[in-house]
C-alpha cells in the first residue's frame, strides 16, 4: 500500500529538505534569539520570583544607605562652604559610605549573576529540548521565523553538539559580541558559537523577514530607551530623596 502524498499546506520548516534551504542572515536570527529569551527570562522570574524579590529589596535596601551616606556628606560640606574638591576627597576616603557601597555592589552582583546563570541554565535545557529532540530542529523562536539548526550537510545536530553550540555562544559574549556579528558574513552567515559547534542556521521560503519580526524589533528599541530614562529618573528621585531628608535641600 502506496502512502499518501505531502500534503501541500505543510510546513516549510518541516517539510522542505535542507538543501533547499539557504543561510539564515543577522536580523532573522536576532529576532529569533530575542523571542527565545523572553520566554526564558519569564521563566526564570517566575522560577526564583520569590528569591528574586529578596535580593532585589537588599539591593534597594543598599543603595539606600550609600545614597542616604553621601546626602549627609553633600549637606555637611555645603554647611562648612567646602570646595568641590574636599568633598570629593572625602567620600572617597569615608569608610561609611565604602561599606553602603560595597554592600550594593554585592547585592546587585548577586541578584544580577544569580539570574544569569538560572536563566543559562533553562537557556541549555530549552536549546537541547527543541533542536535536539523536537521535529522541528529549532527553538519556537526560530521556529517562529522559519529557521532550522543543521550540521553541516543539513542533519540533525546530536546532543552534543547542540551543547557545545550552546555554550560556545559565551564566546560570542565575551568577544563583545564579535562572535555573533560574525553572522552577518556572506555567503555562510555562521557565527562564532556555529563554527565551533559544525553548526548553521538555514531559512525557509522566500527569506523575507515578516512585518512582524520588525515590529519586534522596533519595539526592544522602545522599551530599551524607556529602562534607560526610567532608571535614570529613579537614581536621581532616590537621591533627591536622600538629599531632603538629610537637609541639604
């Protein structure tokens, strides 16, 4: 007995061969990328919600008391009409305001380093998850954009290699990001963490990035400039309020 014929209406990314496939450009697989890391770090603050709130209120708690140390120091040099340079000699030798500043940095170090490794961690059992071991060869976010993970003579990647890809992506960072912007090279479009790992990206269809995906990308532009003014805001409200409660305004 024959079997039935694909059906027409399959999915590119499924159905079509590797070798049908071209090299997968930047933008596609930073889109990709972008939608996989949101849903990982919704994950890892839904995960470690409640030790997330605890550092980040030890955090708060210790850029309170720097902010609170350096407003008496403004305050009490503007009382004695000291130079600007006195008072920059001061806070840097007052072993106070040393202390609120190293018990900031260790809290915002750990709150900062602790989710990054939980979120490295899901990082890896997703990526082994979906390219190793789904139909798919590919993350929902490459799926989403019609990519696939391949070697390269277009076969599943082994579990190994997956991980060696996955983490070798840390070379990428650590290179300032070198490793990825070695994406955009013609004709291959690999990355750094892809030559590691015998690994390239393929797409599926025309190539044509969707409305969508710029949308997207529009948006991370957005609400990157919206933290940045956000927070700036936020360290000068928290000093204005150190500086009215100590006196000096």
């Amino acid at each position: 007995m024959s079997s039935p014929a694909p059906s027409a209406t399959a999915s590119p990314t499924v159905a079509a061969p590797a070798a049908a496939l071209l090299p997968a450009g930047f933008w596609p697989r930073y889109m990709a990328w972008s939608l996989d890391a949101l849903l990982i770090a919704v994950l890892t603050c839904v995960i470690g919600a409640s030790h997330w709130r605890h550092q980040a209120a030890a955090a708060r708690e210790a850029y309170a008391a720097m902010n609170a140390r350096m407003a008496e120091m403004m305050s009490a040099s503007v009382l004695s009409d000291m130079d600007f340079a006195g008072y920059a000699q001061q806070l840097l030798a007052d072993p106070t305001l040393h202390a609120a500043a190293q018990a900031t940095t260790a809290a915002v170090t750990g709150l900062v380093l602790g989710w990054i490794v939980l979120f490295a961690l899901f990082g890896l059992v997703y990526e082994l998850a979906f390219v190793a071991f789904s139909s798919w060869q590919a993350t929902p976010g490459k799926r989403a954009l019609g990519l696939r993970v391949t070697d390269m003579a277009g076969r599943r990647l082994g579990v190994g290699a997956v991980a060696v890809r996955y983490l070798g992506g840390a070379l990428s960072w650590l290179t300032l990001n070198i490793g990825h912007v070695m994406a955009m090279a013609k004709p291959e479009h690999r990355a750094l963490h892809d030559r590691i790992a015998g690994a390239r990206v393929l797409r599926a269809g025309d190539g044509r990035v969707p409305l969508w995906g710029w949308a997207w990308l529009l948006l991370q532009a957005f609400a990157t400039l919206a933290a940045c003014v956000w927070l700036m805001r936020a360290m000068q409200a928290a000093m204005d309020a150190a500086l009215f409660e100590s006196g000096a305004i």
